[in-house]
C-alpha cells in the first residue's frame, strides 16, 4: 500500500521496492481495522440481544444489523478508544478508552428523524452517574421501542400508551402479564413451556392458578382451553405510588402500567418552571445539558440565577421494552437525550438459541426477519 500515491515521480525514476510479509500484514491489517471503524460508524453495526426486555419480538440470542444512516451516524464523541472494544476491554475489564478528550456532539445527515414506534439503539443515560461516569457514547448499549418524540404528550394508563391523547399501536409480539385460573383442574405447565410462555414460579400459587408472561394471541388461545376457567391481564394499580418509577417523586403517583401525563422537551421549546415540574426535568436540564440546577424553596436557580423557565438544547425520546414487566426502561429512568442515539434496528441476520438441542441451535425461522 503506498502512502505517497499522490506524489508524481519523474519518467525512469520508478524502483520496484518488494515489502516483506510482515510489512504486508501489516498493511492489510490497518486497512481492515481502518475499514471496518469506518463502517462500523457511518453505516451499519452487528449487536446481539443480551435479555428478555423486548420479547417476543427480539428473542436473546437475535443477532441484528442497526443503521447508523437512517438517523445520521454520529461523529466520535471520546475519539481515542480502543478499535472494537465499546466500553471495556475483554480480557482486563479495564476501560477501553480515555476521555482525556472529548469533542462535541454532532451528527451527519439521516434518511429520517427517529419515529414513533421505531426500535431504537441508544446509550443508556444512566450510566453518566457514579461510579461509571462514561462519556456519552461509551455508555452501555441498549434496545428498546420508542413510545413518544420531542413535543408529544405521553400517559401509559393500565399498560396502554397514549400519546397525545390517541391510543398508540401496540406491539404485534408485546408482552404482558395475566393471571390464569383453572376450573381447579392443574395447569398443564409443559405444555406452556412448548408455547414458550413463562411462568413466574414465585408468583404461582395453587396448582390450578399462575401468573404467566405472555403475548395477546397466547392469552387468547390459552383462554380457549376447557380447563381454564378466566385469563385476566395484571396491572398496578392506578395511583398507587412506586418510587422506582421516574421521576421517583411521591407527588407523582406513578407506577410499571400508569405514567403521566408528561411532556417530551424538544430543542429550543421553552418550560415554565416550578416546584411542580422541577422534578421531571431537573435530569435534563443537568446531566444531558451541563447546567447547575437546585432549587430552593419555591425558587430555581440555574447556573447560579434565579430563572422561573428554561429553554432545552436536545430532543429527547421515551423509550419502553415490548416485555412491558421485565424491561428497564424510561418508565424508570425517564428521557433519552438525542445525542444518546445510536442507530435503527433493521433485521435479524443470526439467532441462536442457548435452551436449544445440539441439532436446533440456530433459529432458522428469524434468519433475515425484519424488525418492526
């Protein structure tokens, strides 16, 4: 590989040096790895599916293909990193990058914005806290749906979204819980292992009741079975306070099925503060956007000023597993900023089953399955 490709040499002054193998590998290796982070950044990135959170409709073990052109790639926040390596070195666990310096937040053009209903890669916002304390784009990597966008106005009542005051579209393969009661004869439960439903064993109580983790089509069909005596889905209830729920305040009666409303920030719109939305926005404002914020009393100060409104630099989304009772999501940890936005999910390319026999590994069924 020449470096100097761009310099003209004199007629008759051409030498026909031989590199050595090393030299060779060399090059083609810098080629790969220059390649490859060049892909890997600008157009589309290989992730696998660690857990449960949005089954069915990502099983663990889904290997996906995400787009960074659909949304725009974004440029390299921490640029010295370790090629390959997100967060974490493999072998020493020590960290796989240095944020000695970090540049600022950009992004090159995108086929769309993010959309309702889309299944998003983003960094989990979480992770800027102590002890992690990682740069924005070193944060670990997460898969959920997007619920709402910058300006939408979102309640989750009994495990139904809505947005903007309209009911949104549920997940085709969502998840949710359901009690199921017998006429008193035992639940059959390999045959719910066959129809890969989970049974919550701690939730189980006689043998002829049980809680199960399942989608729609499944409660129904299970719903039809003689011995079954009612399939009722399970919800929180309303008003009833949970303080693992953002914003994690006991003025906001809120909880895993009932959210909101809230109101997603958008770039340049600008909210009345108070000390009856200080808490919903107060992340926000100080963790994604830099700013100093307290309040004292009934007055907020930002950036040491006092100020009764604040006008936000980032869009920010709201993020929700399909699985809605086993899915970390902004139920508890509230807004994803934009600049924490990876990519789209585009479809399964690999899925491999871990429970499977030595002959049925491979999920041949979701080979090449788009994601909606």
């Amino acid at each position: 590989m020449s470096y100097k490709f761009w310099q003209k040499k004199s007629p008759g002054t051409e030498t026909k040096v031989r590199k050595s193998a090393s030299r060779e590998w060399l090059d083609a290796i810098v080629f790969a790895v220059v390649a490859a982070t060049l892909i890997r950044g600008l157009f589309i990135e290989a992730y696998v599916i660690p857990s449960g959170s949005m089954e069915k409709t990502l099983l663990v073990g889904d290997f996906l293909f995400v787009s960074k052109v659909n949304y725009g790639a974004r440029t390299p926040i921490t640029p010295v990193a370790f090629p390959f390596a997100h967060h974490t070195m493999p072998i020493t666990g020590t960290k796989a990058y240095w944020d000695g310096i970090q540049w600022d937040y950009h992004r090159l053009p995108g086929l769309s914005e993010v959309k309702k209903q889309d299944v998003v890669v983003f960094n989990y916002p979480m992770d800027a806290d102590a002890p992690l304390n990682r740069p924005v784009d070193k944060r670990e990597n997460y898969i959920k749906r997007c619920q709402a966008v910058a300006g939408d106005t979102l309640r989750v009542i009994n495990g139904q979204v809505y947005i903007n005051g309209k009911a949104a579209e549920n997940p085709q393969f969502g998840q949710g819980e359901y009690y199921v009661k017998t006429d008193g004869t035992d639940l059959n439960i390999e045959s719910v292992k066959e129809m890969h439903i989970e049974l919550s064993g701690s939730d189980r109580g006689e043998p002829n009741e049980a809680i199960f983790t399942m989608t729609r089509e499944q409660a129904e069909i299970i719903r039809k079975w003689p011995i079954v005596k009612s399939v009722t889905p399970r919800f929180a209830p309303l008003n009833a306070y949970d303080p693992s729920i953002f914003p994690h305040d006991p003025n906001f009666k809120w909880n895993v099925d009932n959210v909101g409303p809230i109101i997603m920030p958008k770039k340049d719109w600008t909210v009345k503060l108070d000390k009856s939305n200080y808490p919903l926005y107060e992340r926000a404002i100080s963790v994604y956007e830099g700013n100093k914020i307290q309040k004292q009393g009934n007055q907020i100060f930002i950036n040491g000023k006092q100020t009764d409104s604040y006008t936000f630099k980032l869009n920010y989304y709201w993020m929700m597993g399909d699985n809605r009772h086993n899915s970390a999501d902004s139920r508890y940890w509230g807004f994803v900023p934009e600049d924490h936005i990876v990519g789209k999910a585009l479809f399964v390319w690999m899925s491999y089953d871990t429970e499977g026999t030595l002959f049925n590994k491979i999920r041949w069924s979701r080979l090449l399955r788009g994601i909606h």
